[in-house]
C-alpha cells in the first residue's frame, strides 16, 4: 500500500525529520536522562502509541476535520499546554525524598507512558502533521485508498520513529547512568524534569501566539 517510486524520498525525509530536535526528542532524552533507561523507553512506547493513534485518525479523516477548526486546535493547543504546565508544577513541588530508587521504577515508567501519549495527542502541530505530511505521498497509480496508504505510510512513520528514539534511549541512558548514581544530582532529578515540562509547555503555547500573531 506504498508507491515503491516514491518510497526512497519518503524513508529520506522520515529520517531527516526524526534528526530534527522538537519536543518528543526533549520529552523522551531527558526521562532517559532523569529516571534511566526503562523510563525512557516507556515515554518511547507511550509517543508511539499516541503516533499510531494519530495516524488512524488521519486514515480516517478525523483529524482533517479536527485541522479545518481553528477553535478546536485552539482548545486542543491550550488543553496541552495547561497539562504539561500541571506535569511541571508537580514535578517542581516534589521533595528530594520522592525521587524514585533505580530498583522502583515501574510505577514512573507507566507514569511516564501515559505523559508521553497525552503530551502528544494534546498537541496540535503533531495532528497537524500527519495531516499535512501524510497525503503528500499518497500515489494514484496504486488501487489501495488513501487512507489505506496513510495507514501503511503512518505505520512505517511510527515503527522508524521507535527505533530512533529507542536508540536514543539507550545513548542517553548509558550518559545518565553515572548521575543516576550521584545522591546529589537524585535529589535534584524531579526538578530537572519540571523544567523540561515548563519548556515543553512554553513550547507548545508560544506556537498557538504565533498562530494568532
């Protein structure tokens, strides 16, 4: 259900994107960073999931409808960025003694999975995205519909966009081992994320002021 003509440029803009610093890359390093390697492969899984459900959501047109409302994506956009502000504020008021042990992470790692797929799916340039970048390699020289390319062209998307961020898991993971074994930086380590979230949040909110502007 992909044009084999069209598939080169589509896997060499795939994989220039996925280069291309933005707040999935920020969210999923900096868990991997903070909390290890299992929680950064959870907020991994969590923005693959949240990517697959936005791809069928293209593939069936509802995100189309959803992207021709300016008051819905100005709803969806300010619903992010309120949750991510929430996300930051009780990472911030945490104490040291709530950081979680390296031996007890489960809980954070689910945490972390649920964070990654809201973060996502409430922010509008992501939907936007797949409804804008999708369609630009649906091919009428093939039977399939084009929802049916969008679902198999999301698909690839979502499966090329785990293994880079997976990858990047592991490379910030092996850099954040030694800090994971500082006392001083675990007492710090939910502020840090805090931080991440406000940027996150300040992220997503000045683009809908641009939008406006």
């Amino acid at each position: 259900m992909i044009d084999l003509a069209l598939l080169p440029v589509y896997l060499t803009t795939v994989v220039a994107l996925l280069l291309i610093p933005g707040p999935d890359m920020l969210l999923i390093a900096s868990s991997s960073l903070s909390y290890g390697r299992k929680v950064g492969m959870y907020a991994s899984f969590g923005n693959a999931t949240s990517g697959v459900m936005l791809t069928l959501l293209a593939a069936m047109g509802v995100s189309a409808l959803v992207a021709l409302n300016p008051l819905a994506l100005a709803l969806l956009q300010m619903l992010g960025g309120a949750y991510l502000l929430k996300m930051g504020w009780d990472c911030m008021r945490s104490s040291a003694s709530e950081a979680p042990e390296i031996n007890e992470q489960n809980n954070l790692a689910k945490l972390l999975y649920r964070r990654a797929v809201l973060s996502n799916l409430l922010n509008p340039k992501a939907l936007l995205f797949f409804v804008l970048f999708l369609p630009q390699f649906v091919s009428t020289q093939l039977n399939a519909s084009s929802g049916e390319q969008m679902l198999a062209l999301g698909l690839l998307l979502n499966v090329m966009g785990l293994a880079f961020n997976l990858l990047l898991v592991v490379l910030v993971g092996h850099l954040g081992k030694s800090l994971l074994d500082n006392d001083k930086f675990r007492t710090y380590q939910n502020k840090f994320m805090g931080v991440v979230f406000f940027i996150l949040a300040l992220w997503l909110l000045a683009s809908q002021v641009q939008g406006i502007s």
